[in-house]
C-alpha cells in the first residue's frame, strides 16, 4: 500500500485524534469565559472574557474541522468553507508546534513572573498538550483529506503541461514580487531575532525576551521559506515533486498572516504589552506580513487552478 493510500485509508484516525486534542483547550476556554479557575484577576475582564469567547468558537471550529476531514459527508462541504479556516490554522500551529518545546517553558516562566496564579501552570500543560495534538494530527487529517477530494495538490510532477490560456506568466511575476518582499521581511527580522537594535523602540530594549527574539526568527524562517518555495512553484524549477513546495509555500503564507492577526487581536486586551518595534516599524512590518500572506495564498490557489484544469484533461 502506497503512503497516499494509507493517509486518505487512516485519515479517521486523525481526525478524531485532532478533535479529541482539542477538547481539553476548549474546556478550558469555556471555564474561563464564564469566569472558572481564572489565572489572574485580569482575565476576568471583559475584553479577556470576549477573547476567551472567540477562542472557544475558534476550539469548537477546530473539531468540527477534524470530523470534517474524516468524515464521508466532509467531502460534500463547500471548499471554501474548509480552505479559509485551514489556512489560518496551519499557519498559526505548524510553526508554533516546531517552537513548543522552547516557547511552552519559557511562557509558563513568563507567566509566572507577572504573577499568575499556580492553577494556570496545570492549564498551561494542557494548553500545550492540546496545541501540540492538534498541531500532529490535524495535518495528516488534512493530507487524507485533501489528497481524496484535491488530487492536483499532490500530483508528484511540479513541471506538467499546463493547458493554453494559463497565468503562469501573472504567477511569476506576483512570486517575484512576493519573494522580494518576503526576503525583506525576514531579513529586517532575522536582524531582530540575531539582537539588532535598528528600529527598536530604545525605551523597549529591555523587554526583548526569549519568547520575542523566537517568534523573530520564526518569521524570518517562514518568509525566506516561503519566497523560495513560491518561486518554485511557479517557475517549476529547482524541484522535481510539486508537493513539498506546495506544503511549504502553504504553511508560511498562512503563517506571515495569521500571526499578524493574532498579535493585533492580543494587542486589544487591557494588559497586552506595548509593541517594542518604533511604530513605524512596527506598522510596516505587520502590514507587509499581511500582504505577503494573503498574496502568496492567491498564487498558490492560481497555481492549483492551472494544474486542476491540465489535470481534468489529462486524466
């Protein structure tokens, strides 16, 4: 049996691996939007209680997601309603499941030291065994899942014959755009991440923490990632199976966006920590993150649409 096979055969397994992940976040976030076993009295605000809110929406949407991938009738579900959600759950858990082992510690000494109380280091533990099984099993439920209902993203070939009228020369022309901006942006914060100090906020030096200088360099990983994966894509030079470019440009373009979100919906909350970067900076490089997210998502769907059609009559 193939490796193909045996996703699209165990992607129930998955699925229901995810969901069952899920489950303790989710319980969590529900005690703690109605008030239960709060950390600090903080939470119990109300931003803090309607953030708590969409999180559990967001925990709730998640395992509907993985019975969605397991299940026959997923298949019938409208693509969009499965591509939107997915991208930005990738693009927030991959990245963040390869940092866990690094991030979880130091969030939970971060924690503790602006005062929480202990009951959030047993919350904090299931946090993370939620966020990392998820992190696991949702993928390879996607993969099942994707590879029955969207062969053209796992066709192995990245240099078939596309069909006349295609936008190769438009996708090109948006991945160099797209890869310039994405080396910017990981080299402005590769430069962060490595200690440099250039649009800093001085007042701000001492607040660099593990946590800031990881989730730099973790932007700055994905975005050169993305650019060279991107322009693989749609020059189809440099490799020879579509996939792994694919997987790849994917998951960053998903990352460069949803991180960008999750820090202005963090920003909202009364206690949130006042950015380091200079403003502007910190404005321009929020704002180009978004951009190159979304962006590079629309060249990846312009990319798939090529190969759907050549494949439709291929096949």
């Amino acid at each position: 049996m193939t490796v193909e096979k045996k996703l699209i055969e165990n992607r129930r397994f998955w699925g229901y691996g995810a969901a069952i992940s899920v489950l303790p976040y989710l319980l969590i976030k529900i005690a703690w939007t109605f008030g239960f076993f709060l950390p600090s009295e903080q939470m119990g605000d109300p931003s803090w209680r309607t953030a708590n809110a969409v999180t559990m929406v967001l925990a709730a949407v998640g395992i509907l997601l993985a019975l969605t991938f397991c299940m026959k009738w997923g298949e019938r579900v409208p693509a969009w309603l499965i591509v939107l959600p997915v991208w930005v759950g990738t693009g927030l858990l991959i990245p963040m499941l390869l940092l866990a082992p690094i991030l979880g510690p130091a969030a939970m000494m971060r924690d503790q030291q602006v005062g929480a109380a202990n009951v959030w280091i047993y919350e904090q533990f299931f946090v993370m065994i939620s966020l990392v099984g998820v992190g696991i099993c949702l993928p390879f439920a996607l993969v099942g899942y994707a590879k029955r209902r969207w062969p053209e993203a796992f066709d192995n070939r990245i240099d078939i014959d596309l069909l006349p009228g295609n936008s190769q020369k438009l996708t090109i022309t948006l991945a160099r755009l797209v890869s310039a901006g994405c080396i910017l942006l990981g080299s402005i914060k590769l430069f962060w991440g490595v200690g440099g100090t250039i649009g800093i906020n001085p007042a701000m030096l001492d607040n660099r923490d593990l946590w800031w200088h990881l989730l730099s360099l973790n932007t700055s990983v994905w975005a050169f990632a993305g650019a060279w994966c991107l322009f693989t894509l749609t020059t189809r030079r440099g490799l020879k199976k579509f996939f792994p470019p694919m997987g790849v440009a994917w998951i960053s373009s998903g990352m460069l966006f949803s991180y960008n979100l999750f820090d202005r919906l963090s920003s909202t909350r009364p206690d949130a920590q006042t950015a380091l970067e200079h403003p502007l900076a910190n404005v321009l490089t929020s704002e180009l993150s978004s951009i190159l997210g979304v962006t590079m998502g629309i060249v990846i769907m312009m990319v798939l649409h090529d190969r759907r059609r050549a494949m439709s009559i291929r096949g």
